[in-house]
C-alpha cells in the first residue's frame, strides 16, 4: 500500500497525476456534507492523487510545527550520521515564544534520536538543534529549507526557522499536501511521526525522559486510526493544526486540516473527516462548548488539575513520573 501511494505522490509533485487502474478515483462523497472547523483545509485520495474536499487551500496562513516535516527531511537529505551526538546549546534556546524543553542545556543525543523528538513530541530544542548542527549551521538549514520547497513546488511557502515557532513560517493546505507527500517517502520520517512514546538516555547525566506523541489519534490505540504519517502544530497566530497521511478504508488519504479552532477541535476535525469518507455522512460542528472536549467526547482536565500533581505515564514498558512542573504541551 505505501508503494503504491509513495508512487502517486511522486507523480503530483511533479505535477502530473499518473495511477495505475487499481487507483483509479473512486466516487468521493459529497462534499458539501463536510462540515469542519479548521479555517483551511484539504483531503487528497492519495491512491488516485485526486482532492475530494478543499477549504481554502491556496490561502497563506502560519504553520507552526508541521515545518518539522520540512527540517526532518533537510536533515535527512543532507546524509549526516544519525548516530553522531548532537548537543543542546543556548542558540536552541525559544526567544520567539519562551517555550519549555526538557532538553537542558547540554544535553545531548544522537542525531536520529533528535529527529524523532522532533517529529513525534514536536520537540523544539531537538529540531534546532538538527539545524545548528547542519553544515553552515542554522542559516544554511534555513536556505536548503526553501529551496527544498521550491523543488517540491510549494510556490507559496516561506520558511524562517527549523521549529515552527515563528509566525513567518507559512505555507497553504494545498502546498502541505505536497510536503506530507514529499515527506511520505521518507521511512525514517514515516516511522519518527507515529511513534506512540519513547524514552531516551541523554546525556552526560544519564537521566531517563519519556516523550508522547503530540497527535492523541496517534497515541490511542483504541481511537481505530491507521496513521502512516503525522505532524501537528500550534503556535497563536496559526492555531490549531495537524496533517496526516492515513488509511480510511483500506485507501490512504492526505489530510490537512489548519487554524482549528479550541484545543481539541482539530481531533474532532480529523473524526469527522473519518466519518464522511466511510459513510459520506457529515458529523454537527462542535457546540460553543465543545472544544473543552476531545473527539471521543470525554471532558478534558482542567489547566488546574492538569498541573496540580504528579502524573505517572508509562513510555515503552517503562513507567515514567512526570512532574507539574514540566507539563507535556500539545503543539
């Protein structure tokens, strides 16, 4: 199945659309019964290489993380060692945002284990890190970034930095479409993104972290999904966001889905993505309330009881103690 989307993909980035007859388009549901929340987005039958609903695709807006795509596959282009470490210094620090990291100054990892932090846990420090330590350093990772784009045909993205954390970082559905494309190829890219958890040794301390994954889809088994790829984001300025290359139906989909509004309204977003295509029926918008739940309908915590004591969560076989001091962030 991978092959088979991985070969489609290749045909639209080139801009032309060739399918072999198993791929053939099948009939789409109507669109007009998809109803979602995300200001921009966008479902491309990636067997057939065909979009089956748009929201305003060609609009420029911010992105957020879902330019680690972008850094992970410059990182991987460039044939650095994935086993060579890689340091967190103070030119990682966040002065755009003033995000947290669990990566101290001075810890350090290897360079794949980097790109899976950064990938999965949408870790800040790791894909600045994989930038400072590209060769000519952040500048350089940034130029190679917009001239992958270029080559990929994303005429209205712009990169600014490796993280997503700046709001000049903005790009449209459409051209995301053929990021995650792009991206797809990528096996390493494939597997970092949908790795549920994962605990590293850093060093030179020793310590053990354990890191989620940022899509919940991702992490609930019991959720159904089968996801081949994924990447969120949030900053302020460009909301909630995630894209996704996953199996509905026995057929792989691309779904972009940018600018949701509440925290969880982008996992609503994706179900009722899911929900249309299997059944070509529309599920009701979210009420004024809504985005205080998740997309299984179970009431969120609070800010106040998310942090008011420890959480114990269990990453790989191994159970890890997460204290209220340093809150997992869904980007």
């Amino acid at each position: 199945m991978i092959r088979a989307f991985i070969f489609v993909f290749a045909a639209l980035l080139s801009g032309v659309v060739v399918a072999p007859a198993s791929a053939q388009p099948v009939a789409a549901p109507d669109p007009g019964k998809l109803k979602l929340a995300s200001a921009n987005a966008i479902i491309i039958d990636a067997a057939a290489g065909t979009p089956v609903y748009a929201k305003a695709a060609n609009e420029v807006t911010p992105i957020a993380s879902l330019t680690k795509l972008m850094t992970a596959m410059v990182t991987l282009d460039a044939g650095l060692p994935m086993d060579e470490p890689v340091a967190v210094d103070i030119g990682d620090l966040d002065y755009i945002k003033g995000t947290r990291s669990r990566l101290g100054m001075g810890v350090e990892l290897s360079r794949g284990e980097m790109l899976r932090l950064a990938l999965m846990a949408s870790e800040n420090r790791a894909s600045s890190s994989l930038a400072r330590h590209y060769p000519g350093g952040q500048a350089a990772f940034v130029a190679a970034m917009n001239r992958k784009a270029a080559a990929l045909g994303m005429t209205r993205t712009h990169f600014s930095d490796a993280t997503g954390l700046s709001a000049e970082n903005v790009s449209t559905a459409n051209d995301l479409a053929r990021m995650v494309a792009a991206a797809s190829q990528y096996p390493l890219i494939r597997e970092y993104s949908t790795t549920a958890s994962y605990y590293v040794e850093v060093q030179p301390s020793g310590r053990i972290l354990g890191f989620n994954n940022s899509n919940a889809l991702v992490r609930d088994e019991r959720a159904g999904w089968d996801i081949v790829l994924s990447k969120t984001g949030y900053i302020r300025e460009a909301g909630k966001c995630l894209v996704m290359l996953a199996n509905i139906g026995s057929r792989p989909f691309v779904i972009v889905l940018l600018d949701s509004l509440g925290q969880y309204t982008r996992l609503g977003d994706a179900q009722r993505v899911r929900h249309w295509l299997e059944t070509g029926e529309g599920l009701p918008l979210p009420g004024p309330k809504a985005s205080t739940r998740i997309a299984s309908g179970k009431a969120a915590p609070s800010a106040k009881k998310a942090t008011a004591s420890p959480r114990t969560r269990v990453v790989g076989s191994m159970p890890l103690r997460a204290t209220s001091g340093t809150p997992l962030r869904v980007r």
